[in-house]
C-alpha cells in the first residue's frame, strides 16, 4: 500500500483530539512510521476499506490510526486514532 497523503476532515480531527487526545499531527507521524498496516472493515463506505495504522510518533508515543486508503490518490482518509492497547504493544513490539 503506497501512501502520499494524509488528510482528515477538520470534525474528525476534533474528536480525536478531544476523545483520544491525539493531535492530527501525531497520527499522521504513526502513519508514516508505521511498521503494521492490517485490514480492519471491510466497506466503511461503499468501496471503501478500513486499515488500521500501528506505529509510533516521533517521541515515541504508540497509536493506532484507524484510516480509509484511496488507492487511486494514494491517500489516507483518517477516520479515528487512540492509543495502542497492551495487547497490541505487546503484538507490535513483535515485528
């Protein structure tokens, strides 16, 4: 999966911010450093498919970034992002 760009609608990005503390800059660094892209729903929307990021920010902090890849742009809709849980650092530290 190639992805060039990372765009997320400004609602989206205040919920995340608000509900998960997470700033859309941080999800997008867990994107771009992300070592897992796994397959989470199939047709979010309608032909739409739902990936899960797991990476880390910058500073280290561990996220999943829940996103809808648009191959045709190569772009990465984000549609939420939280924290890892520990089972998930436990799977990701794994690699």
């Amino acid at each position: 999966m190639q992805i060039n760009f990372i765009v997320c609608p400004k609602n989206i990005e205040q919920k995340i911010e608000v509900k998960h503390h997470v700033s859309l800059s941080e999800a997008r660094q867990a994107i771009l450093n992300s070592s897992r892209i796994r397959f989470a729903e199939r047709e979010h929307r309608e032909g739409a498919n739902v990936y899960v990021a797991f990476g880390q920010t910058f500073v280290g902090r561990y996220l999943a970034v829940f996103f809808i890849d648009k191959p045709k742009s190569t772009t990465a809709l984000i549609i939420s992002a939280r924290d890892m849980s520990a089972k998930e650092r436990k799977t990701y530290g794994k690699k």
